[in-house]
C-alpha cells in the first residue's frame, strides 16, 4: 500500500493526489485536500475558529485523536501516545505510538501501523519558520524522524520526504 501524508507546510503545494491508496493529512487538512484520513494531537483551544471549523467539517473516513475533546465525532478513533519522544530508538509496534512535536510524525506512523503502507510519501512537514518551533525543537523532530524513518525501512516499509524543509536529507 502507498500512502500520503500531508502536513501543512510549504512543500504541500508538491503534492499531487493520484496514486496513493490512502490519505492521511493533520488539522484543518480539508481546507487544501479531501483526505481520507485525519489526525489532529492538539488541543482545539489551540486553533482559530476558522482553523476549527474546518476541522470540525472534515468529513474522513476515520479521525485520530488521543484527546477526548474529538471522541464525540463519529469518525473518531482514539490512539494512545507514548508518553516519552523516540530520542535512541523508535518503537513502532508496542500499542501506544511514538510521538514527536509535530503531527505528520505520528500521522506517518498511522500510515505504517494501521493501513499497513509499504511506501509513505510525506508532504507539508518542512517546519522552517514554523510559529511555535525553534531551532532546537527542529533539531529535535528531525532526530525523530530519523529514528522513524530507520525502524521503517527495517519493516520493509520506505519513507518519501518532499519538500525542502528540515526534513529533507534525512
């Protein structure tokens, strides 16, 4: 299976939408792409109204969330977190999912563990000049991508970034 995850970066202007089995995208993702799947790890007090309506309107085929303020959508799917950032190693098997900063990183390991993708191409998760990141947070998030990326091709599964962001040389 090959799947698409679309952050809300610049690099998300790249995507086309032919030839993927799933989409996954984070947040107000509706606003750009009509996704099939979306994940959304922070709180709704964290987004502008009109970012919220967009969420609240999106229409998935599942929506992911560790947070109970969306477990009344009828889409809705909870995950567990680990409550720990995958800084030495990635475990993307136990039943809580690695986490990062960011919501690509675990809307990327949805793709691997529940559609079971072989092949995940990663859009709109640049993180330059992100408004609530600092260099140190990058540095961070590009270590756990990684570690993702790493567990992934040992699971026979191949992690695409686009995009020119700190993602980019991974």
């Amino acid at each position: 299976m090959k799947a698409s995850v679309l952050g809300l970066g610049p690099s998300l202007a790249l995507y086309k939408p032919e030839g993927y089995d799933i989409t996954i995208g984070v947040n107000d993702i509706w606003r750009y792409f009509k996704t099939d799947v979306v994940c959304c790890f922070d709180e709704r007090e964290m987004f502008i109204p009109d970012r919220i309506e967009v969420i609240d309107s999106s229409k998935p085929q599942a929506f992911y969330s560790h947070l109970d303020c969306y477990s009344g959508r009828a889409d809705f799917k909870r995950v567990e977190l680990l409550p720990y950032f995958p800084t030495y190693i990635c475990q993307v098997d136990l039943p809580a999912l690695p986490k990062s900063m960011t919501s690509t990183f675990i809307a990327t390991v949805i793709a691997y563990r529940f559609y079971q993708a072989e092949e995940i191409h990663l859009y709109g998760a640049d993180m330059r000049n992100h408004p609530n990141l600092d260099e140190h947070m990058c540095r961070e998030i590009k270590n756990h991508f990684i570690k993702l990326k790493q567990v992934l091709k040992e699971k026979g599964t191949k992690l695409v970034v686009f995009g020119s962001g700190i993602l980019a040389d991974i």
